[in-house]
C-alpha cells in the first residue's frame, strides 16, 4: 500500500468513528448555517482537526487543503492533502444515515491517492493512481453500459446555486427521457465512488468544490471511467461542474447538456 494511503486510511478511519458516534447521540451536535442552504456541524470541524493532526504527525511540511479550514500552507507546496471531513452535513444533521469522509493527496497537481469512508456501513473506498481502486479491498469495476438506455445516473441539485436551477432541471429533463431512473443521495464523494463501484453508471453536479470530489475523482479513473467537465474538458477543478462515469455514459450525458448550456456552465 502506498505510505501516503495508509496515513489517509488511518485519518478516515478515526474521523469516522467520530462521526458515527455523534450520529448515536444527536444532542451532541451543533449545527449552524455557514452560508445559503449550507451547514456546519461542531463534528465537521472536530473530525477535520483530527484528520490534520493524523496527517500532520506523519508529513508536517504538506500542504492541507480542508472544508472547513481552507489552506494550510506547508513548506512543501507541491504536496497538497485536499479533505472533506462530512461530505453530506445535511444528511447527517437530518440523521439520513449517508455521508462519509473523503481525503485525496494532489503531487504536482496530480491526485495519487484517495479515500472516501462510509463510517455508517464501514465501506472503505481507496484508490491509487495507476494500481486500480477497491472497496475494503475488493477490485472496484465500473459498469459497461453501451449508452443512457436502461442507465442510473446520480446527480446533486444545485441548491447553493440556484441560478442554474432552469437549466439543471431542463438537463434532468432531457437525460430522464434517455436513461432508467436517477438517485439523488446528498454526498458527491459517495456518488463518485458509487459510480467506481458500478452501482451508478453514471454522475453529474454543478459547483462543486475540489474536496467534494477529488477522492472520487481518481476512483472512478481507476476503475475504466472518466471524468470532465460539461463540455467534455477538464476544466472541473475550477468550474465545479463534474460529470463522470464509463465513457459512452459520459458522452451521452454531455451530448444530452449541449444544448442546455448558458455559457456560466460551459467554463
């Protein structure tokens, strides 16, 4: 196992436990509103604090891009750990049992390893840039769907940008029309390493930011999909709009969009 894994695996894991266990006991959290439909949770930024003190304890010179923390220069800035301690807050505060930890390391603006944890079915999602991507060990295959015919596409809807919301839904719309049936779960990472895992074929959000996907990212790459933006380049990092899975899902997703674009979405 790559060293840097076994580091974000250990970080994963501890902030999991600490999730699950405020989980079990609701009066322990404290939520509030940290922007437009956007919480946070005193476990948000305890187990961010415990993931930074885990990496930290083995690569004290890295740079820590977090949630919650934003940046953490460290003298090696070539080497950027990118976290998510509770990607899906809004599920966990509503105790909708779906949400996990996502933890990626960028070298030179290359994502090498990734984690995405769910602590409430002990799912651990891992993927190392050229070696594959696993669940709790397991070799993670995406779906060979041909094209949106008999699909299940996962999205997000765009509610700290609602702005978008007549195109999204006109998206939604025209996808709907070609592919089975959608879910919609509230946690971009768990949706990205669903689609590694085959039991999505597909994804699409607007605005979402690096520490949503970058876990996810590399695990749909290393289990045979891609990963653009909405007109097929990769341009996601900064736009923030993400579509993935194999790629005749993906060109059939951007191909349906086309048309649906104002030019704030074709960044």
């Amino acid at each position: 196992m790559h060293p840097m894994l076994t580091i974000a695996v250990r970080a994963a894991r501890k902030a999991g436990n600490l999730i699950a266990k405020h989980y079990e006991t609701p009066d322990s959290v404290e939520a509030t509103q940290k922007g437009t439909n956007d919480f946070v949770t005193n476990v948000d930024r305890d187990a961010e604090s415990m993931i930074i003190d885990v990496i930290r304890k083995s690569y004290p010179k890295h740079t820590i891009i977090g949630e919650e923390c934003g940046e953490l220069e460290g003298e090696d800035k070539d080497v950027q750990w990118i976290i998510d301690p509770l990607d899906g807050t809004t599920n966990f505060v509503k105790r909708f049992p779906h949400f996990a930890v996502s933890i990626a390391v960028r070298i030179k603006g290359r994502t090498e390893v990734a984690v995405v944890y769910d602590p409430m079915r002990n799912e651990l999602f891992t993927a190392t840039r050229g070696q594959g991507a696993q669940l709790n060990g397991y070799r993670l295959r995406g779906t060979n769907a041909k094209d949106l015919d008999g699909t299940i596409l996962a999205t997000g809807f765009p509610f700290k940008v609602k702005q978008h919301a007549t195109s999204y839904i006109n998206v939604v719309g025209k996808l709907f029309t070609q592919c089975a049936d959608f879910r919609r779960t509230g946690s971009a990472a768990l949706d990205l390493a669903y689609v590694a895992a085959g039991r999505v074929d597909g994804f699409f959000e607007i605005g979402l930011k690096p520490w949503d996907f970058a876990g996810g990212e590399l695990m749909v790459r290393e289990s045979g999909g891609v990963v653009t933006d909405f007109v097929g380049g990769h341009n996601h990092y900064s736009s923030g709009n993400v579509v993935a899975g194999n790629p005749r899902v993906v060109k059939g997703i951007l191909t349906a969009m086309r048309d649906e674009l104002h030019d704030a979405l074709k960044r």
